[in-house]
C-alpha cells in the first residue's frame, strides 16, 4: 500500500533521504505526535544514544518481529522516528531517554550494522482528506466519541475530556489513541503503516465504537435507569 502511494508522486522522492539510527524492539511502535520513554542499558545502544545526542540525527523505532524459529527478530521497514531527549545519565552509563515521534519513515537502506544498525530513510507523507470539510467533519466525529469513551469509562477521569480539544486534527488524535490504546503491537504497526488520513481516523473510530458499546453494556447492567450523558 504505501509502495503504491509513494509511487504516486513520481519517481524523484518528495523528501530527501536522511541518516537515522535504528532501534528494532519487539513491543514498540512509535507515532508521530507521541512520546515514548526508554531506559538504555546494553552498551551497544549507549552508543548509539551517545550519537543520537551529539548529532542530533533522529531515532527510528522499528518494530520487529520473529524471522524464524531461532528466535531472530527482522526490523520493520516502516517506522516512527523523532528527537531523542536525555533525561538521566547514570554513572555505568545507563540513560532514561525520551523519544519525541515527529514522522512516519521508510528505511530504504542499512549502511551500518554494527555496533548497531544505522539506515538512509525517507519520511512517508500522509495521504490527506479530500476536503478542508471533510477533514473537520471527521475531527468532529472522532473528538465526539473520544468524549463519550472517556465518559464512560471509570478508569478515566472526567477531566480527561477537555484534552482531547488540544488535538488540531482528526488524524493525529487518532494517532495518539492507537499509540496508548489499542491493544496489540501488530493492531499499532498496521495502523502506523496506513498512509490514509481518513483511513487511520476509520479504525480508530471503530475501536472506539466497539469499546464505548461494551461500557454501555455495563453501566445498564448496573442500573436499570442509566442515560449516559450526550457530549458535543
């Protein structure tokens, strides 16, 4: 899919390629807009943090998966890559750093694999709405059931709501609940890999009707008078 929409835009790519460092890990996707705290400890990636930190080139988080029955893990091509922040260093040389996701990357090409892999990378542009219209109609849409989920669910307080008026965009809230919410890596990969705007906001909003209708379900079971409240 984005191979065919990369290709769309002819064959002079609209984004140069850039340098970036390479974090395969077996449990993490990173979106742009989020912020992804990692704790560093094997010294090969305390190199690699060191680079990131004097260079200023960006970390890509790719997600791997299981190639064979050995155990080896294969780095995803699509990945989610941003800044890199140091928020402590420790006398062994441990870090805590914090990854800011700034954009979606495919890696186009390894140029370095020891002692951790580095790649040429060129940034995947979104495929946006069809219309300025479009666009807020579906900000309008997935902000509503946002604010009935939260609502709705116990575990959230209620003054979660008015942050979801802090996202500008219908896309990039969705990014940020599929970051924190959906439940498997591999739902997260799919949905980093899907270059539609409209398309990333659909699966969100389909995960968030399937939740908001099991808590609707709970709340009649425990009270036989329950209206839940109608958020604009």
């Amino acid at each position: 899919m984005i191979d065919k929409f990369l290709k769309k835009l002819g064959k002079k790519p609209e984004t140069p390629l850039e340098e970036v460092c390479v974090f395969p890990l077996p449990n993490t996707v990173l979106f742009p807009g989020t912020v992804l705290p990692l704790h560093i400890f094997e010294d090969r990636y305390k190199l690699m943090t060191e680079d990131l930190i004097n260079s200023k080139i960006n970390l890509a988080m790719s997600f791997a998966t299981k190639s064979n029955q050995e155990g080896n893990f294969k780095p995803s091509l699509i990945c989610g890559a941003g800044s890199v922040g140091l928020l402590q260093d420790f006398p062994d040389g441990r870090k805590d750093i914090i990854v800011q996701g700034q954009k979606r990357l495919k890696i186009v090409k390894y140029i370095q694999t020891e002692p951790y892999l580095k790649a040429l990378a060129q940034a995947i542009p979104d495929e946006p709405f069809s219309s300025p219209n479009e666009e807020k109609a579906y900000h309008q849409k997935i902000s509503n059931l946002a604010r009935r989920w939260v609502f709705l669910n116990p575990e959230f307080n209620d003054e979660y709501i008015r942050y979801i008026d802090l996202f500008l965009t219908p896309h990039s809230l969705a990014d940020f609940i599929g970051f924190y919410f959906l439940p498997t890596t591999i739902e997260k990969q799919k949905l980093l890999e899907t270059i539609s705007r409209k398309d990333r906001v659909n699966h969100v909003m389909n995960f968030l009707y399937e939740k908001i209708a099991q808590l609707e379900i709970a709340h009649q079971r425990h009270s036989v008078d329950f209206k839940p409240k109608i958020l604009h």
